[in-house]
C-alpha cells in the first residue's frame, strides 16, 4: 500500500524526539512507524552519490561543514495515521520537513517472509533506497516501510 512518509531533522539533543511525539499525541495523531538515524549518515550517503557520479554536487567547504553540522541533527521519518494532518502540525510548529511517496507492508512475523518481499523487488529489477519496520511480538503482523526507486510499481505488485 502507498503511504505518505514524513521526513523532517531535528535538533540531536535531549527533550526534541519528547517535544516532537507529544505534539501528535496531543492532536490526537498516531504514529505507526518511526526510524530515527544520526543525519551525519545522511551526509555521507551525499559523500557516496559525489563519488559514484564524479560530479561535485556542492563544494568540498560545503561538505566538510554539512558534515560538522549535521551531528547536532538527526533525520527522522515516520508514518502516521494522518498525513495530512501531521503536516499542517509540523508547519504550525514550524518544522522543516519533506514528503514522499513510500510502500508500507504488513508481513507476517515468520521466517522467510522479509526475503520473499526483498526478492519480489529483484525480480521486479526495482531497488530499495531504505527500508524500516518493527515487529509487535512472535505471532503478529510486521510493518514494513520501503523506499523504492519506483514506488508505483512495487506497489502493484504487493496488492
């Protein structure tokens, strides 16, 4: 299924995440999955797209002071229940933050059943960005986010 994932950085220090959570417990908004990563990973993947592309995406003073900076940052994405509502949340409270299009799987908790999606999206010759997802206990279903090249077309063919 075709799902709205909300990226937005924010500041690496204690209280944000806390800040951030309560306002979406406050509107009455869920949060059905989260992954949270040092932005410095971030930038280095940027680091990893200069030097398969030999194109200087921005200067090497840019770089080294993207890199200092995004320490003090984490990046975080998440789905909630409420897209829509989540962003008029985050640009009332001023947060900087992107969207895009991802493919939210709910895949049974058994062995074997990750590596039957990861091989669907080989044979479909479509490559996975990022993918996040938590398991709620041995017997239930897991949820599964992937970032796909082609988001359409993956999502076709787990309908």
């Amino acid at each position: 299924m075709i799902r709205i994932e909300i990226s937005l950085f924010l500041k690496n220090v204690p209280g944000e995440l806390a800040r951030l959570t309560d306002l979406f417990g406050q509107a009455g908004i869920n949060i059905d999955a989260i992954t949270i990563q040092d932005a410095s990973a971030y930038v280095q993947n940027l680091f990893e797209a200069r030097g398969k592309s030999l194109k200087r995406l921005a200067s090497s003073a840019s770089y080294s002071s993207m890199r200092k900076d995004s320490a003090d940052f984490a990046l975080v994405r998440m789905l909630t229940d409420n897209p829509d509502a989540s962003v008029t949340l985050l640009k009332e409270n001023d947060y900087l933050f992107d969207t895009k299009e991802v493919v939210a799987l709910d895949i049974t908790n058994q062995p074997g059943e990750f590596a039957k999606i990861a091989k669907k999206f080989g044979e479909e010759q479509i490559n996975i960005n990022y993918v996040y997802g938590s398991v709620s206990d041995a017997d239930g279903k897991c949820l599964f986010v992937f970032c796909p090249e082609d988001v359409a077309s993956a999502a076709s063919f787990f309908e």
